[in-house]
C-alpha cells in the first residue's frame, strides 16, 4: 500500500532509512561484520582467483559502486559483466573464480541463464538477492538476502543502496583475515549504523530537488559526471531519469571527458557533477573549471560546506549532500538523483510506476 505517498516509487525513496536499517539488521557486531549466508564460504572466497559481479541494470551499478572498497579489503580483481554481454561472448568463467549475481527479483533471465553458464564452469556463485525463495536464491551455493523488503515501482531505488550496503559488508567480512586493513574496516563498521540518519538527512532535499526538476522538465538531455566510488552514481542517476522521466540521459566517466563528451558541452545542455569529498575532489574540481570555460550549464552535487569550492568564480546550481565514509558515499548521493528523476516524471505526466514498455522483472530474453 501507498500510504501517505501518491506513488510506489516515491514511498521506496522515502523508506530508504527504514530498509538501510534492516539490511544491517543483526549482521553488525562489535568491529565485525557477520553474514551468515556466507560465513562456511568465505575462505573460498578469499583464495579465488577473481571475483565476477554479474547482473543487469540497477543492479549492476550497484555492484559497481561497491567494487572499489571490495578491490581494497580482498586484494582480489574484481571484474564486472552485464548478464547479457557474458552470455552474447561466451567469456571465459573458472573453477578458481567466485560469481557473484545481483538481481533485486532473483529472476531475471539474462542473470539466470549466465548463472547456469558458471555453475556448469565451475565458479563458485553466490547470490545477493532481495527475494527469499527466487531462482537465484535456490540456484547459487550461498548469498545474502538484503532485506529491503517488497519494491513495487519498476524503476529500482531502495534495493539499490541496500545492494551496496551488502556488498560492502560481503567486502568487510572477506577482508576481515588482515591485519593491515584493520583500522580502515573498523572506521566503515561504526560508520554504518549512521547511514540511516544520513539518508534522513538528504531526503530533505525533496523540495529543492521537485524545483530542479521544474526547471529541466522541457530539457532533450541530461548529463551526469561521476567518477571513483560515483562512477556508478553517474550511471545510476542517468538511468533513473531515463527510464521514468523518459528524457535522454547518459552518465559518464569524468575521467573520459576529454575523449568525446566535451564535445556536447554548450550553454543549454544541463550537465550534473557529482564532486562530494573523495581522493577524486581535486580531479572534480578542474572538470568543473574545465565544463565552466566551456560554459557548460552546471548542476554540481557537493559536500555540505563545500558549495564555494567547487563553484568559485563560476555559476552553478549547487546540490549540497551530507558527507559520510569515502565507500558509503554512493548510497548518500543517488538519493538526490532518485528524487530529481521522480519529480521529472511526475512534472512531464508520465507513468512513475509502470514506466512505459519497462517491465519489474525481465524474465525472457
Ligand atoms: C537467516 C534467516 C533470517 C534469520 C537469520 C537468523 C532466511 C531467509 N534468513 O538470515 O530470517 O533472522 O538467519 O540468524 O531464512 N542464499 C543463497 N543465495 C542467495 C541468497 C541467500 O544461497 O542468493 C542462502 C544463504 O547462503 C543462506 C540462506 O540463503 O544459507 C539465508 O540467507 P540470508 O537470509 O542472507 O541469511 P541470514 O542473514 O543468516
Ligand atoms: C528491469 C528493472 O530492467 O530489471 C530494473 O526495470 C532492474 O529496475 C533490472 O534493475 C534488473 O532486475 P533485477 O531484478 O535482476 O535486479
């Protein structure tokens, strides 16, 4: 049921403090972490030789935003594939490697068909699902269900960071055998139980972000930048406007902007940069000095405080979020970017919840 809200996506994006908190319902100990999905399966885990996200969609950028604090703690390559792309190549899957399949429904047909692929090659695979009893939790060896609770609204957004919060808990339990990483582990341990007031916190940026939305609902295109722990940010916004707002929306590698995307910038396309407090800030903020001397229509995602620094001289809207741990900062910032892509919709008059030929789960190829 609704409740107070008037669509299904709109109350998935408010309940995210909720969900987050039943994520990490009874998995945080002192200084540890304990999925027990996975515990009798994490030495395996430690000695293979790479670790394969596979899924689709929002899924797979969740898994994206929690590949780099997964390289860090484990040690091991972690290499990404879209179910469909690992299945059109055949690509090679190992006896030594660990599949790990994200799929919100634990149903999807692209996801399904390249875990048949692996386990017939050997992998180990391991299944993070918010489906108890799906295909994908009866198929794999082990997994972690995430909890999030029913998400009917087709566009996903409160699986998407209860996904990056089980991985990077799946992240601190594989590290948790070194001693070198010791302190790093313990300092996003005792930050995570503060995540649900920090998404408490940028929901309030509702109102300027319905505002926002008014002022791009007539736009042909949106960028979005992002780069580090944001790539998947960049991605993960520009699909949401996509597949609701129905409006042209890429996200991209700041990193790239200089081999084809530049050339686009102009004063009328609106382009969003998500330049939050990372070891990427100093990289931002020449992207944003470069897109200004190009006079780029700016919407700039920063640290609370930072509004100056990332805009000096120039003219730019400003979205200011709350900083928290380098790793948990994409849960923070797609929330600002679910609710732009909302409003957008609801200001152009399109379907929120059943997005025009878009379907829950996809279950044929
Ligand atoms: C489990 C119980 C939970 C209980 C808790 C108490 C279930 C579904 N969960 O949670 O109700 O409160 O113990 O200790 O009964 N699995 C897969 N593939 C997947 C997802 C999960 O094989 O894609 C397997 C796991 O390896 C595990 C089982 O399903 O054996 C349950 O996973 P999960 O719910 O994440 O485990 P717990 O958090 O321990
Ligand atoms: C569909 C949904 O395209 O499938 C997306 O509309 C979702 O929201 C994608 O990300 C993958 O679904 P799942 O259930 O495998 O996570």
């Amino acid at each position: 049921k609704k409740g107070n809200y008037d669509h299904f996506m709109q109350k998935e994006i408010h309940e995210q403090p909720h969900s987050l908190t039943t994520t990490m319902r009874g998995r945080l100990r002192d200084n540890s972490v304990v999925l027990g999905g996975l515990k009798d399966h994490l030495k395996t885990i430690r000695h293979s030789r790479r670790i394969i996200f596979i899924g689709c969609g929002t899924s797979y950028n969740a898994a994206l935003a929690a590949r780099p604090f997964l390289e860090e703690l484990s040690g091991i390559p972690v290499s990404m594939e879209l179910a469909s792309d690992l299945l059109d190549r055949q690509g090679p899957i190992y006896r030594e490697d660990t599949a790990v399949f994200v799929s919100q429904s634990g149903e999807t047909a692209d996801t399904l068909l390249a875990l048949e692929y692996s386990l017939a090659n050997g992998a180990l695979c391991v299944g993070i699902t918010n489906t108890v009893g799906s295909t994908l939790a009866r198929k794999t060896h082990c997994g972690v269900h995430i909890n999030a609770g029913c998400e009917i609204g087709v566009a996903s957004t409160k699986a998407y960071t209860s996904q990056i919060v089980v991985i990077t808990m799946m992240a601190l339990a594989i590290g948790a055998d070194k001693l070198s990483t010791q302190s790093r582990r313990e300092d996003i341990i005792n930050n995570l139980p503060t995540l649900p007031d920090k998404v408490s916190d940028v929901l309030k940026l509702d109102v300027q972000m319905k505002d926002l939305a008014r002022s791009l609902m007539q736009m042909q295109s949106l960028l979005v930048f992002g780069r580090g722990y944001n790539y998947a940010t960049a991605l993960e916004g520009a699909l949401k406007v996509k597949e609701v707002a129905l409006m042209h929306s890429e996200g991209m590698l700041a990193g790239e902007m200089k081999h084809g995307p530049l050339a686009l910038v102009d004063e009328t396309l609106p382009i969003i940069v998500i330049a939050t407090r990372d070891a990427c800030f100093s990289k931002q903020q020449s992207v944003i000095q470069q897109l200004h001397a190009r006079k780029g229509r700016l919407i700039v995602m920063c640290s609370v405080g930072d509004a100056a620094s990332v805009c000096a001289g120039g003219s730019c809207r400003i979205i200011e979020v709350p900083q928290v741990a380098d790793c948990l900062q994409p849960v923070i910032n797609i929330i600002p970017l679910q609710l732009l892509a909302y409003h957008l919709t609801v200001s152009r008059g399109y379907d929120v919840d059943q997005p025009r030929n878009l379907a829950k789960s996809v279950t044929t190829q």
